[in-house]
C-alpha cells in the first residue's frame, strides 16, 4: 500500500476504539490516512488522538470555512485511492443506501467516485433486521465493498454477529481492494440477493445435550455461531430456511423457521419433519452417543468413592441418514467435520462415509480458539478434492459457502 491514500470514515460506535490501532497498521503498511470524524465518532475515540496517528488534521464539519471555501468535501475524495468506512454504524449504511448527505461523512460518501470499503459494526439485532439487511442488499448491488461483520461477544453483553471486523482483516480487506493482494476477505457482494429464491434449506447448528440425570448432561464444544451465521448468509440470498438449533449461546437469526431441540434424537425428528428440502447444511455438533441408563432423578454422591456406571449407546447419525435417503434426498448435503488431527485426510474419509456431497473441515484444537470463537479456518472437500480457505470471521465463512451453495443448486 506504499504511497496509498485512504479516506477513512470513522462512525459512531464502540468499536472506534480500534481505530487507533487500524490506523497504524495503515501507516506500517506505507499507506496515508485522511481521517474524517462523524460527530458520533468523536464520542468514542478523540480528534487528537486520530490526527496524531494519521500525521493529518481531522475532518468533522461539513461547514467548515477553511476548506469549504473551495469545496473541500469533493477535493477529499478526488484525491483518495479508496474510502474506509469503520466503523459503519446501522445509520451509516442507512444514508449510503438512500443517498442521505446531511453531514460530512454521508456528503463524502455520496460526492466520491472512488471505491468504498466498510466495516459494519452494531448490535445482533441490528445487524438482523429486516432494514439493514434490505441496506445491506442495497450496498452490494451499489458495488461497496464489505467485510466482516465477525461474531461474537459485545459492549451490550448480547452474542451473535455484529463485531466489526478485527484492523488486521480490514487491512487485508483493503490490500484485496487496492490489488495489492489475492482475494481472501472481501465478501461474496456478486452473488444477487435472490439467487436463492425459491429454494428451502434446512440448517443444523449448536450442540446437542444428551441427559446424564436431570441437572447433568453430555455435550460439545459449540456456540452455534457459524450454523447461525450459515442460516443468515442463505436468508440473505432468498432461501426459506428451517433453522434446527440445539441449546446454542448465540440467538437464532430472524427471518428463519426456529425450530429449537435439546437432544440428536430431537434434532434428527425435526430434519425429517423439514423434509423435503432443495438443500441442507449439517453444521450441528451433534453428540455422538447418549446415555443409555439416563436417571430420572439426580445422581447423588453416596460417599463410597465408587462412580455411577453409565451405559452409552450410539445416537442416531443425522448426516449419513440424510444423505443416504432413497426419496426425498435433498439435491445437496453439506456436512461438517471438526477435527483436532489428520483433519483433510479424515474429513475426505467422513464424505465418503457418510454419503455427502460436500465436507466443510476445520480443526478445532484448544489452540486454534476455533471452538466457541468468532473466527474460522475451513476446507471445503468435495469430489473434486480439497480447497483451503483462509481464515476469516464466521460470517465471512457463511457467505462464501452461500454463494457456492447458490451456485451449486442453480
């Protein structure tokens, strides 16, 4: 990004305080900032502060006689390379998608002929509502730029995606957008909205909890987050899905059929009364064994030292059942296989085995903070063979598996 310039716009949300921190790794990169502070912005990060890294005065006011004199609002971005928007509030994006200009930020936006970028940052369910997801709509088919949202936890003590992208992917995101690099990280924005009209698709997410007693049970490792991210990355391109989720800490998208299960004999219950289906993504976690001998009452300490015998029985295996059915097979069954070692060799066994047609593999060892994280390293294996993607937010992944999906079925 040597000799770059970028006219980063910095909204008005928490997550300006890792603007700082963007900002220098834009000048360890070589790039030039031009920082312009929304008035909501400066509630959360301060012009020095900005003006000091960036090595150049802050811009705030649109009536600013020193440089509206000559119309400087215009001569901002005729002299960029690309502009940054990070972070986009819900209201950002809002006046970008209907051509608002009542501040210098929103005036910039809509004056530039160059290339945009934006970060979007705010609470779950303002990133889910039915109006900034028609935004969100908007600003693809307009050609900006997007990456992340990340999920995760947030400010407001609520889990789910939202999180502005980490400054080390939008640095990458710009580096893509500037030619400076392979594409990794930028969005799926050429895929049309509709591209999955029409189609229904079941998606399986969380974990499942299997009873021990009644205050005990047997579970994994799974937030939900990326089965929810998967169900909203397929809403937003048109599909009906039937959204079956274990006791999962992230809350289940809006716009999708919920139907909420305890057990993987519950869940399996719920995919065949979803039937039939175009699609259906296994991204569940799905125990794979129950108790046989579960007690209906707890299980008490009796001070012998000796430990309750329990007799485990296998559950019922969702994704072979489902890729393996004679009518009413969905055209294409995505499984997932999270491993901790050997994870292609043993996920391009597992598609085989199980009768899929594609593997999204990751592996999920305690150090890659995979588990329960906000972001992800998968490998798509089909019968085609292996592809690496690099890693990225979890919404990031969903939207690239949707655009394929979108592809794949048409």
């Amino acid at each position: 990004m040597d000799g770059k310039r970028i006219l980063l716009i910095i909204g008005g949300g928490i997550a300006a305080y890792k603007i700082p921190a963007l900002i220098r790794l834009f000048k360890g990169a070589g790039a030039e900032v031009t920082p312009v502070l929304t008035r909501a912005g400066a509630e959360f990060t301060t012009p020095m502060a900005v003006s000091v890294l960036a090595g150049e005065a802050v811009h705030q006011d649109l009536f600013d006689i020193s440089t509206e004199a000559e119309i400087g609002h215009i001569a901002l971005t005729r002299n960029a390379d690309l502009v940054v928007v990070a972070p986009a509030t819900a209201d950002l994006m809002a006046k970008m998608a209907h051509g608002l200009a009542d501040d210098l930020a929103s005036t910039l936006l809509l004056a530039s002929n160059k290339q945009v970028l934006i970060a979007p940052a705010m609470n779950v369910r303002m990133w889910d509502h039915p109006a900034t997801r028609r935004n969100l709509a908007t600003l693809r088919e307009d050609g900006i730029l997007i990456v992340g949202p990340d999920a995760g936890a947030m400010a407001c003590g609520e889990f789910g995606s939202g999180r502005m992208a980490e400054p080390e992917a939008i640095i990458a995101a710009t580096q893509d957008a500037l030619g400076a690099a392979p594409l990794r990280l930028m969005p799926q924005d050429k895929v049309a909205p509709g591209a999955l009209a029409g189609k229904h698709i079941i998606v399986t997410s969380g974990p499942t909890h299997e009873p021990i007693d009644p205050v005990r049970y047997i579970a994994n490792r799974s937030s939900g987050a990326q089965g929810t991210a998967i169900a909203a990355a397929l809403r937003d391109l048109g599909a009906k899905i039937s959204f079956v989720t274990g006791p999962a800490s992230v809350a289940p998208p809006d716009g999708v059929d919920v139907i909420a299960v305890e057990t993987a004999q519950q869940m399996r219950d719920a995919v065949e009364a979803a039937l039939p289906a175009d699609a259906a993504v296994m991204a569940a976690a799905v125990a794979d064994w129950q108790v046989k001998n579960a007690s209906g009452s707890k299980i008490k300490k009796d001070g012998s030292g000796t430990f309750p015998a329990l007799d485990f029985t296998e559950n019922p295996d969702i994704l072979a059942w489902v890729s393996k059915l004679m009518n009413g097979r969905p055209e294409l069954v995505v499984g997932f296989a999270a491993e901790t070692d050997d994870v292609i060799a043993h996920a391009t066994a597992k598609r085989l085995r199980k009768g899929c047609d594609w593997i999204v593999a990751n592996d999920v060892s305690p150090e890659t903070g995979i588990m329960g994280g906000a972001e992800n390293t998968v490998t798509l294996i089909t019968e085609d063979g292996a592809e690496d993607w690099p890693r990225m937010g979890k919404d990031e992944v969903a939207r690239r598996l949707a655009q394929r999906m979108a592809d794949a079925l048409g």
